[in-house]
C-alpha cells in the first residue's frame, strides 16, 4: 500500500541524539524532514557521559539554555584506577594539550527527550511509535521505508536506528569484529549514595581495570550513579553466575568499586547489554548515510558514542542540505561524510585496542610523560578528532605508540600489578 504523505526531503530513522541531531540540523536548513521512532519518550538508554567535544557540540548546537532543564552533572575530568588501587589517577580535561569545554554526564532519558524536544521546535516532523519495518527504495533522491502506518516516502534517508542498523541490516553490510577484545557484554544500573569524589572533582567518571574487562560508576544527577561492569563475552558462562547477577558478583570483588558502593543502595539484579564492536561499510551509499551507532559500534570505554553520533548526525545533515541546495554532488558528499566519520572512529578503534594492553594501562595511570604526550592522549580522549586530529596530537599519539611497545620489554615508568577478579578461582 503506497500511503498518500507527501514525499519528505530527508527521513530519518531512530531518534536518539544521532537521529533529533541530523532531524534539527535538516529542518533548520530548511528541509522537509520526517524522525521515525519505534519508541515513545522519555525512554531508558545507557551511554551517560559526555566527551568535552559534546560540551561544545551543545552550545554550537544553540542548545546551551534547554541543557538547563536536563538532569545531569558536570564533568569537568575523568578518574582511572585499577581494581585493587582504592586511589585512581585524576585527569582534569584542562590538563590537555587543547582546552576541553566542560561537559555533563545526563540522564539518557531527559537529555534524550530535550534533543527530540527541540528537533520539533525546530520544524522536525516527529512520530513515534512508528517502527521502519523495511526498506524498499534506496536510491539517491528516492527512499522508501515501510512502518505501521503504510509506505512513507523522500529524497535521503539517514539511519540513525542505533544498534538495530536498519539499512546495513538491509543491505548487509554489518560486520562484528572477530578479535575477542571486541566481543564484550555491560551489566549495569543506577545506584545512590555512592562514594563521589570532593568538589569540582565530584562529576569525575571513575573508570576501573581489571583483567577480564572494566568498571564504570558515572555520576549522573544528585542522587544516582550509574554503575556498569564490561566484560569479556564468554565470562557469565565461564563462573556460573546468571546474567543478571553479573554486576552483584563482580562488585563484591573489586575493591576499587566495592569501596565507592559501601553504602550504596540499588537492586541487586542488573540489566544486560551485548556491547559488540562492529562498523557497517560504506556509511554512505546511494540515498542514505548511516548515523552514529547505525555505522560503527566502539567499546564505550572512552565515552565517545553519544559524541560521534551528534558530530556525525550534523555532518549528514549538512551533506543531505548540500546535495538538495545544489552546492554539492552525491559522490563528493559522500566522500567526504564517509572521510570524517572514519577520521573519528580509527583514532579511537586504535586506542581502545591499545587500553586492553597492560603496559598501555601503566603508562597512562602513571599520569605524565615526555613531550606532553599524556596531555595530547587527554585531548582526544576529549573528541579532539574530528575531522582528523590536530598535527600536535597526532605526532605525540605516535610516540605514545611507542612507548607503549618499548615499555612491554623495558619499564619506563614503574610496574603496576595486575588485577584479575578471578584471583581466588571466581568462587561466590
Ligand atoms: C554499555 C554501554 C555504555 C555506554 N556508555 C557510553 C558513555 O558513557 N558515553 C557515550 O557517549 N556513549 C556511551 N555508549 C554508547 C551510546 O549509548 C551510543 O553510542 C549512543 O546512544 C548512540 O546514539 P544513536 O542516536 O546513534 O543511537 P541510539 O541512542 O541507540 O538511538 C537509536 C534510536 O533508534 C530507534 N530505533 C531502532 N530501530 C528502529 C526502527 N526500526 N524504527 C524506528 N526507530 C528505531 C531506537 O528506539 C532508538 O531510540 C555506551 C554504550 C553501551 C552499550
């Protein structure tokens, strides 16, 4: 059944900050843009702390004065320890090579709803409850997709559907990582009266290692912290415990954690998300370009996914507007989206390889090195990347690289222990 809507300039599938962010970006500039939603908002989402480079993304956005209203705390640096180190190494974003803008951890469910709020101020067309069922035209200036209410069609389509990847599903283009370090599974939930850190330090994510994966606990509003567990795919099956008790388990063994949560209150099951790395290639192609988690999946590590897909979201939006105002052609817009969003995520893919290294751990934790080296790691692990990093990060990433390599057979700043959760066997 073809329905009678008239054609939309840009569809757009999924209205998570990548989806209300190219929404905006379109309706703005003009277009005529439509965001399918299979959900209804406010709705729960993980992903909670935002890089520096979002905190500016926001203001460059015009989207400084509804951030106000968002649930969420400041972030002003980043905390890393090791599971039995009770004390992590502080980095202040100021210390970086080039100044970080302060940012928020939020609470998903506000700030999304803020994004998609503001997507509809700015003349977005927004239905939710309306799941893209399948996709029947792709073509450039002819898309076609099938939702509940009938066949809905426009000119671009921008998929911006999250870990679902609509249109790579379609075309089948969706690739997992084989290498195990990128096969993980996140056990997580939000807490209160957990242990913060003093003064402007009090929004400092504290990221903890240990050997089969990490912890996070992310102050996210007054009262709760967000507290998850990532951990290598086959872990769960390997000790026996249920899925849903992961988190339990594997708090009561890392006293790094463990000391933030003595007078922690929660429940005591957990929710449980596959957190498989993946790239969906080409991320444009003829009449689409895929958005944030829709073209690549990262370790979220380093906090960069909510980051990515707004820069990326804005980057696709601006090549649609491009394309249909006649200032650029469908190859050259496509060359140059797909040159950016691989300039951010290589940079990024490389480092969350090199952070399951020990001798990455060590040189990192131990907070300084030579030629501001750590001070450029900061930087971009501030989203100092797009559209490739600046030459004086790039050069000191290098020699990071090396360092990293040398220090495996020759210490150059002082051995750390390894901490494993699994040190008496992972008897309960
Ligand atoms: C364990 C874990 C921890 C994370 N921590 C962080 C962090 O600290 N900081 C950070 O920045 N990122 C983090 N992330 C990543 C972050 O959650 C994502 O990168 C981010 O949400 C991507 O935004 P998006 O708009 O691309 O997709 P999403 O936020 O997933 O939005 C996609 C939307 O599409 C909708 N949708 C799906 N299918 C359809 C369909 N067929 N039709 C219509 N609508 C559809 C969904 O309902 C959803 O609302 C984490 C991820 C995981 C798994």
């Amino acid at each position: 059944m073809i329905s009678s809507t008239p054609i939309f300039d840009a569809i757009v599938i999924g209205a998570g900050p990548g989806g209300a962010t190219a929404g905006m970006v379109c309706a703005q500039a003009g277009l005529r843009v439509l965001i399918l939603e299979k959900s209804s908002f406010p709705r729960f989402r993980i992903g909670e702390s935002l890089l520096p480079r979002n905190g500016s993304l926001i203001e460059e956005l015009g989207l400084g004065d509804a951030m106000k209203s968002v649930p969420c705390v400041s972030k002003l640096g980043i905390e890393f320890s090791m599971g039995h180190e009770m004390e992590g190494t502080c980095f202040p974003f100021d210390l970086g090579l080039l100044p970080g803008a302060p940012t928020y951890n939020v609470e998903r469910a506000g700030f999304d709803a803020m994004l998609i709020e503001q997507a509809k101020a700015r003349g977005a067309e927004v239905r939710e409850r309306t799941s893209v069922k399948s996709i029947q035209t792709l073509a450039d200036n002819d898309v076609a997709v099938e939702t509940d209410d009938g066949v809905i069609r426009g000119r671009y389509l921008l998929d911006a559907s999250g870990q679902a990847t609509v249109v790579a599903r379609h075309l089948r283009i969706r690739k997992t990582y084989a290498d195990a370090i990128f096969q993980k599974v996140a056990y997580f939930e939000h807490f209160e009266n957990v242990k913060r850190r003093p003064g402007t330090e009090e929004g400092y994510p504290l990221i903890v290692m240990c050997e089969e994966g990490w912890f996070w606990a992310i102050p996210i509003n007054q009262k709760q912290t967000s507290i998850g567990f990532v951990a290598n795919s086959g872990l769960a099956r390997q000790i026996g415990i249920s899925a849903d008790r992961m988190l339990e388990w594997s708090i009561k063994r890392c006293p790094a954690i463990a000391d933030r949560m003595n007078n922690a209150t929660g429940p005591s099951t957990n929710q449980v998300i596959a957190d498989f790395s993946y790239a969906c290639r080409p991320y444009a192609g003829p009449g689409y370009f895929l958005i944030g988690d829709a073209a690549a999946f990262l370790d979220p590590i380093f906090s960069t996914g909510v980051c990515l897909s707004m820069l990326a979201a804005r980057e696709a939006a601006r090549a649609v507007v491009g394309i249909l105002k006649g200032k650029s052609s469908h190859a050259s817009a496509r060359k140059r989206y797909i040159r950016f969003v691989d300039g951010g995520t290589r940079v990024y893919f490389k480092l969350i390889r090199q952070y399951y290294q020990h001798s990455f751990r060590e040189l990192f934790l131990n907070g300084r090195g030579p030629m501001q080296v750590h001070r450029a790691v900061l930087s971009i692990l501030a989203g100092h990347v797009f559209p490739k990093p600046p030459f004086a990060l790039r050069w000191r990433l290098r020699l990071f690289d090396f360092f990293v390599w040398f220090n495996q057979y020759r210490a150059i700043v002082p051995p750390r222990q390894h901490f494993s959760l699994l040190a008496d066997g992972g008897q309960t």
